[in-house]
C-alpha cells in the first residue's frame, strides 16, 4: 500500500457525531498501552499522526483518519486501565459497541494483543462483540521484539488458546523493527477490497 495522504477528519463519541458512511473503513481495537498508536502510524509512514503516549487511556474518542482519499482508519478508545476515571471506563464499552453495530462502511478491526499480556475479560467481550456484529477480524499481536524469539511460540500459545481463534489468523507485528507490516497492509486490502473494478459488487 503506497500511501499519498492521510489526515484527521474527526473525534466523536456517538453516531450523532461520526463522518458520513462515504468511505470504507477498518477500525483499530485493543487494550490500553497495546500499541495501537505505533501500529497505526507505522502503517500510514507518520511519525504522530496519531498520538502516542506513556499513560496508557489516553485515547477516549473515536478517532477518524482518511487515507489517500480512498478509506478511513479508526482508532476505537483503548479499554482496561484501571486508573481512568471509572466515569471514562464506563463509556467506553458503549461507545465501541455502538460504533461496531451500526456503522454501515466499517470492513474489518484490526484487533491488537501484546505479546506479554494473556487476554483478559474485556478482549474476550471484544472479540464476542466482533462475532456477534459479523466483523471480519485481523488478530494482531504487537511488541513482538520484546520477547526472544525463541519464546514467541510460547508466548503465543495462551493468546491463541484464550481466544479460541487458529494460530495463523495471527500477524506478527513490531513497531520498531516493522515486522508485519506488510502483512497487515495486504489483509486490510483484502478486508477493504480498494482495487476492486468499478461497477463489481460483492454477491
């Protein structure tokens, strides 16, 4: 994915707020202080185009970004750190819900875990959420340059285990060396289907 623009167009909390359905989008999801962030802006070749902070719960909007003018990115309020305000914490379970049922354009979420972290309640309401909306899912794991390689598989294994999904539906990504980034552009791809013919609808 060669990659001419990308720009902000909105923060919103509820539908009332969000840009019009005119382009296809892929939503970004995960805890706090996944590297949610770094991964969205190692994909689009941007230093900051979205914030990346230490204080995990940083993200409490939904973030809208169009990306060469073709389809949006969305960066869903990262969920699970404990020292958000419990008022914060409570919105945003609706606020994700709300976005993944009815907003028409969405064409996958790109679904984060960290390789040192085993999900945890809130990752298991996510992906319930994904199945029960019908939302093609790109499980990725994050951080990998943390851990040793020769500890990868070990570390996988409760991911894959507590989740319940195949061990290759997973993509092995990391922000500072950008492994799998390339495998991640080429799934959004197939999610959003941009090169497809014009005038070709999906049966």
């Amino acid at each position: 994915m060669k990659i001419v623009s990308a720009e902000f167009i909105k923060s919103a909390t509820r539908p009332g707020n969000y840009p019009p359905n005119e382009l296809p989008e892929i939503a970004f999801a995960g805890r706090s202080n996944v590297g949610k962030s770094s991964l969205i802006n190692v994909l689009v070749n941007r230093k900051s185009l979205v914030r990346t902070s230490s204080t995990p719960g940083r993200t409490q909007l939904i973030n809208f970004f169009n990306i060469n003018g073709e389809f949006s990115l969305v960066d869903l309020p990262g969920y699970g750190f404990a020292k958000v305000p419990l008022a914060v914490k409570k919105s945003w379970g609706p606020m994700i819900r709300n976005y993944l049922e009815i907003r028409e354009s969405l064409r996958g979420v790109i679904f984060i875990f960290d390789i040192r972290r085993v999900p945890r309640e809130e990752d298991l309401r996510m992906l319930d959420w994904l199945e029960e909306f019908a939302v093609p899912t790109i499980p990725v794991i994050t951080k990998i340059d943390k851990i040793k390689k020769s500890q990868l598989e070990k570390q996988i294994k409760p991911i894959v285990a507590e989740t319940g999904l195949p061990r290759d539906a997973f993509t092995l990504f990391s922000a500072t060396t950008r492994e799998g980034k390339d495998e991640i552009w080429e799934r959004i791809e197939a999610a959003l289907d941009v090169n497809k013919p014009e005038g070709v609808t999906n049966q």
